[in-house]
C-alpha cells in the first residue's frame, strides 16, 4: 500500500539531486563563440606611499650682481656723462607695458612693440584690449603714421613727431640735454638682477617727478614713473628684449615698399 505513495516522493527528490549535481558541475573548456562575462574589476588598494620621493629641486637663486667700479661715485653731478657714454644695441625687438593713472581710474595697462635695425625704429601700438591700433615707423628723416586696416600712410619731417608723443613711450635721451638742475638724484642700483643708474629729474616750473631705471648693461630704459606729489600719474616699464635684427617685412608700409628704399 505504501509503495503507490512513496514512489512519486522518490521520483522527486532523483530529480532535485540530479538538478543540484549538474548546476555545480565543474566548469567546461570555453569553446569559440561561447559569451564570457567580465572579471569583476579588483578591490581599490591605495599606491604605495610616495613619502621617500625626492621632491622637486627648487629654481636655483639668481646670482649676485656685482656693482661696478664706479658705481660708489654716481651722482647727479655726473649722471649725464654716464648715460652719454651708455650703448643701446642698434638692432632689437622690444615688448613694452605703459599706463596712465589719474583720480579714481587710470588708462590699464597697455602694450607697445618696438622694432629697431639700421637707424630706423617700428613701433606697434595697441589698445586696452590688445588690439593693433597704430603703426609709427621712424626714418633717418621722416616719420610715417598709418592704422592697421592698411589705410593711407601719413609722413612727416622727424621731429614733428616723436615715439613718445604718438605711443606714449618713455625715452630717457631728454636727460642728455636738459638743465643739470632739472637732475634731483642719481644712483647705482639693482632692478630685477639687473645693474642700473637711478636718475630722478624735475624740469623747471613742471609739478611731475620723473623717476628712471637704466640699464648700465646695454643702454635700455628698463622702468619710468611720472609722479605728482607723490601720486604715480604714468609708469613704463620694458616687459622684454630680444636682441635680433628683425625682418625688413617690420619697416615696410601699407602700399609694401620698404622704408628704406624712400628715406
């Protein structure tokens, strides 16, 4: 009687032990074709501690500027004769920043390119947004004036205008010439590493202080500030130098001929 009940029990539990015995079989060969899932990628570790690098070796310290012999003897006395006496390499290209400074606002820094070979001088000048707005380019004899757009150049006798009328460049050549008792001061110093001869100037019945830094290296003008009772009206400043001759394509105007084939 009990074999008809118990023989559909037994009947299960064979399949349930067949089923359990096939799904944890030991994995088959992967055949071609057959879709394998992906590892599941392994644990984060962190990277080995870096303590016992070696950092970063510092920028070695600019060497000490020498001061020259005569440094000790510059005066106002004899500041003219040493900036007549200082050379300005003829060929060069130059990246100047000038600003205007007034009550409340001032002009923001602007940018001037200077480009000099064989006695003849470009300069660039752009505006607050850094946009060319004007070429003045200096001949042995005249001075030629054009806009970027490639407009109309205008030429006129050298001296009528000047690079620091027209782009607002600082030029220091007026301290070869004025009243020795336009000259308040004069010193040696050192700007940015660089020897200089400090020089502050007054002209007669003029309210403004000039104040310059001059290379005694190679003649630049490095620095120039205009002051008014002590308040900064108008500062110059040389950003940098190369000294290269450039391109002839710099002294050429609007209509392509070259400056000096007319000057």
């Amino acid at each position: 009687m009990l074999l008809p009940v118990l023989l559909p029990t037994v009947v299960i539990v064979v399949a349930l032990v067949a089923v359990t015995l096939y799904l944890f079989r030991a994995p088959a060969e992967v055949g071609p074709g057959t879709i394998v899932l992906p590892s599941p990628p392994p644990a984060w570790e962190p990277s080995p501690s870096n303590s016992g690098a070696v950092p970063p070796a510092s920028p070695p310290p600019p060497t000490p500027v020498s001061p020259p012999a005569f440094a000790a003897d510059i005066n106002r006395a004899n500041a003219q004769q040493i900036l007549s006496e200082l050379k300005r390499p003829p060929e060069y290209s130059s990246v100047w920043q000038i600003e205007w400074f007034w009550d409340g606002g001032g002009s923001g820094p602007l940018e001037r390119r200077v480009f000099a070979a064989d006695d003849y001088t470009r300069a660039e000048i752009y505006d607050v947004e850094r946009r060319l707005s004007a070429n003045l380019l200096t001949g042995r004899t005249r001075v030629f004036l054009w806009a970027p757009q490639g407009g109309p150049y205008h030429p006129t006798a050298r001296g009528n205008v000047s690079v620091e009328d027209e782009a607002g460049l600082a030029v220091y050549e007026p301290l070869l010439t004025c009243d020795p008792e336009e000259i308040l001061s004069a010193s040696y110093l050192v700007w940015e590493n660089k020897p200089c001869i400090f020089v502050e100037s007054q002209a007669a019945g003029s309210r403004y202080v000039h104040a310059w830094w001059i290379s005694l290296e190679n003649g630049f003008l490095l620095r120039m500030e205009k002051t008014q009772d002590g308040v900064l009206k108008y500062s110059c400043v040389l950003q940098s130098v190369e000294l290269y001759r450039p391109s002839d394509e710099m002294f050429r105007l609007p209509d392509t001929q070259l400056v000096m084939n007319l000057d």
